[in-house]
C-alpha cells in the first residue's frame, strides 16, 4: 500500500490516473481490513486476553501524539 500513497502524493487529483490509483487504494485498505477483523484479531484476542489489549490500547493512545501524521513519514516505509 505505502507505494500508492507514494504516488498518489505526487499526483494531482485531475490527473486521469488518480481515480484508477484511489479506486486501488481504497480495495487494498478494504481487504486488509476485513483479513485483521476476522482472521487475525480473534487470534490476538485470545493469546492476549482483555486485561492486556486494554493496557496496549492505553499505550497507543498515548504515542499517538507523536506519531506521524504521514504513513510515508515512517521510518519503516522508506526501506
């Protein structure tokens, strides 16, 4: 996904391919998203139980103001 939204970074919204790379994009997010919700979700849910998600959950809420804001400002995404 992170080489769409590299691309569509640089490309205008009227350019003839955008619609193409956004209609793309928002299948990729769609189907990564039903895969985590029903197939590995469940699986964390049950090696971790609640008492433990709701602590990592607390943890994330809190690095949330400084994370970037930008997916591709990631250091994972540059590699």
């Amino acid at each position: 996904m992170l080489w769409i939204l590299s691309e569509l970074a640089h490309l205008d919204s009227a350019d003839e391919r955008f619609d193409a790379k956004m209609t793309v994009l928002i299948e990729n997010v769609r189907h990564h998203v039903e895969e985590e919700e029903k197939e590995w979700f469940p699986e964390v849910r049950k090696a971790m139980g609640r008492n433990r998600l709701q602590e990592v959950g607390t943890q994330l809420e809190a690095a949330r103001s400084t994370a970037p804001r930008s997916p591709l400002a990631v250091p994972s995404a540059r590699k």
